[in-house]
C-alpha cells in the first residue's frame, strides 16, 4: 500500500508540510529498502556460468618431414691418393655394377711393381747361385776339406735370401693392389647423385670422389620430436606422400635412433614400398594413434584458443568460490555433436570432473569470488539487460 501511494504521490506537486511530512525517518521507505536492495546486488561477486572437464580419447595423427633416399648408397672414394685422371661419369648418369667411375694415376704403384719383380729376379739369382755353393760346401765336408762351420754359413745365407725374397712377393703383391686400386667401379648398379672432385685434382686416400644412389629400393629419412619417442617404434606402419606428385603409398620403420641428432630431434628411417619416387624428394608421413587420451573444455572456456597465450578460469571450490588462472596448451578442436571443444593434454594442472568458467570472465581477476549460475539463468538476465 505504501509502495502504491509513494507511486502516486510522484506525480503529484505537494504542499511544504506535505513534502516534510514524507520526508520523515519513519517514511522513508517510498525509496530507501529499494536503495538498499541495490547496494547489495551491486556488491555482489559476478555471476558466472561454469562448464565441467571432461575426459576423451581421440585419433592423433603425427605428420613429419622427410626425404626420399636410395637404400643402397655410398660416397666413393679411393683406397690410394693421387692425382686424378679420369673421372668420365657426371651426376644424374646411370651406371651398372663393376662400371669404371675414376682414374688416379697409378704409374707410381706400377713402378713400385717393377722394382720389385725386378728385386725377386735378382734374388731369384742369388739363391740359385747359394743352392750351387751350399752343394759345393757340403761335398768339400763330406771329404774333409770344409768344416760343419762353412755348410751353417751357407745354409744361414740361404735361408736369409728366402727371407728376403718373400719381403720382396708381399712387396709385389701389395704394389700390384694399388695399381688396381687407383681404379674406382661401381660397387652396384645406381645413379650418380653426386660428383666431389674433378680430374686433376690430388685426392687422399678416403676422400668422397663421387655419391652414388643404388636402385634396390627407397628410404625416407625424417626427425622425430621427443613427444612421439614413447609410442613410435620399429615395423610401425605409415603413410607416405610425395607432395611433388601427389602419389602416396605405405612406408614400415626400419630404425628409430635413441639419441638426438644435432637439431635435437631423433633420426628416423623409413622403408617405402611401391611408390614411384627418386632420391632427394620431399615426403610426407603419417603416423596415426588411437585411443590418445585427452582432456575437453566447451570452446567458450578458452580465452584466445588461437593466440599465444590461452587460459582459462578454474573454480576453487569454498565458501564463496574463487577462480584462478589457468595457463592451458591447446592441442586442437573437437566436433562433439555439433557444439566445438578445445582438447587439452592431460598434463595440465586440470583434471576430469574440475568445474571451468564458461561464460562471464571479462571482469574476474585472479582470486576473485564469483556466484555460479546455470545457462538458462546467465541467459534469462541477459534478455532482461542485466549483465551481472
């Protein structure tokens, strides 16, 4: 009744003794409980609507860069040094196994092979000649007129050229080597993908002359980040794509390295079957994996899920609850029945079941006391205009 004659009355032009009357402590009521109510509500803490972490397993899919390499290859080098004369292969000719791919002048190991048949022949001579005299010496003992002395130095000087002569074969032998060494071939048939020196060059021995890629099948080579080291493994099966050609086919890992290479990633080796592809093309490969654990939050829960920095608020639960700040990593979005979510990793500090700030969070601060209200309530005062 009072609330309805303070309604009329304010429309109403009032005497002085009327307006002091309304005016007293005890009526005062046409507008101070309403004040009052609007003091409260507006030191309230924020409303909030909260969502529930859930827990999910999905499909992950690991896609790594990699190149095309022939499983057969060598850089070729020579087992001897010298001063090279041929090399009459160049790089993207295709050559057969025992092909000759390089010369290095070998007339120094060919006189080397001389000088030595030429020492054998002459030592050659020196033992007959010390057969004749050991026979000479051992009849002069067997009339009396050399002694047991005479035939040992003999015998001595035998056996020492025989000594001597075998030196000299092995000396021969590993002349004879060389010479055949100063030729490089073609340990397969392959590519030459490669070229290092060119003909009047010195090279050493063991230095790269030329890189040669065999035709016995493909490889791809790839890095593997520290994530996937847990789950990946040899005979894992992948998908293999040339981006250049658009063909794909089915690769197996021959070998996965457990210690990092200079990138600091972990060298990949990959078996590719069927494809049509050469050595130093561009590959892509796909490692699928079910049933990767995850955590989901409805996509409204993530401040800046593209940015550099998403978070999100979780719920401290306590008389009144508080919020706090959560740094959270994004591994991407989920279709679930129409409404997008955000996947997280279980590794966060969050865990199934934590209640998360759904909508409401532009006022909050960290440590800040909130009201929990549902969706339909959040929504309800949205269409009344009050966005508390």
């Amino acid at each position: 009744m009072m609330n309805a004659f303070c309604r009329r009355a304010s429309g109403l032009t009032l005497s002085p003794a009327l307006a002091a009357l309304l005016l007293a402590p005890g009526l005062s009521a046409c507008g101070g409980s309403v004040a009052a109510d609007q003091g409260t509500e507006a030191n309230a803490p924020p409303r909030v609507e909260v969502s529930v972490v859930r827990e999910a397993s999905a499909e992950e899919t690991l896609v790594l860069h990699g190149t095309v390499r022939a499983a057969d290859r060598a850089n070729l080098a020579f087992a001897v040094g010298g001063r090279l004369l041929q090399r009459p292969v160049e790089v993207g000719e295709r050559v057969e196994a025992g092909q000759v791919l390089a010369r290095v002048d070998a007339r120094p190991f060919r006189n080397a092979a001389s000088a030595a048949r030429a020492q054998i022949a002459e030592l050659d001579a020196q033992a007959a000649q010390l057969r004749r005299d050991e026979e000479r010496v051992a009849a002069l003992e067997a009339s009396g007129a050399a002694s047991t002395a005479d035939v040992e130095q003999t015998r001595t000087g035998t056996a020492r050229l025989d000594a001597s002569r075998d030196a000299t074969r092995a000396q021969l032998a590993e002349a004879r080597r060389q010479v055949g060494a100063a030729v490089l071939r073609a340990p397969y048939a392959g590519v030459v993908r490669a070229v290092f020196a060119e003909p009047g060059a010195v090279v050493a021995p063991g230095t790269p002359v030329l890189a040669l890629a065999g035709e016995g099948g493909l490889e791809v080579e790839a890095e593997v980040p520290e994530a996937a080291l847990s789950w990946l493994r040899e005979g894992l099966a992948a998908s293999v794509e040339i981006p250049a050609t658009g063909t794909r086919a089915e690769g197996t890992v021959l070998a996965l390295a457990r210690a990092a290479g200079p990138s600091g990633l972990f060298p990949l080796r990959l078996r590719l079957e069927g494809m049509e592809a050469f050595p130093g093309q561009g590959a892509l490969l796909r490692f699928a994996r079910s049933g990767v654990p995850e955590l989901r939050v409805p996509l409204g829960a993530v401040v800046d899920p593209s940015g550099d920095a998403p978070e999100l608020w979780r719920i401290v639960e306590g008389s009144p609850p508080r919020v706090e700040r959560v740094a959270v990593a994004v591994r991407g979005l989920r279709d679930a029945e129409g409404a997008p979510e955000v996947a997280l990793p279980r590794s966060l500090p969050l865990a199934a079941g934590d209640r998360v700030v759904l909508r409401g969070q532009r006022p909050l601060l960290d440590g800040d006391a909130v009201r929990l209200g549902t969706a339909s309530a959040m929504q309800a005062r949205a269409v009344e205009g009050d966005g508390r």
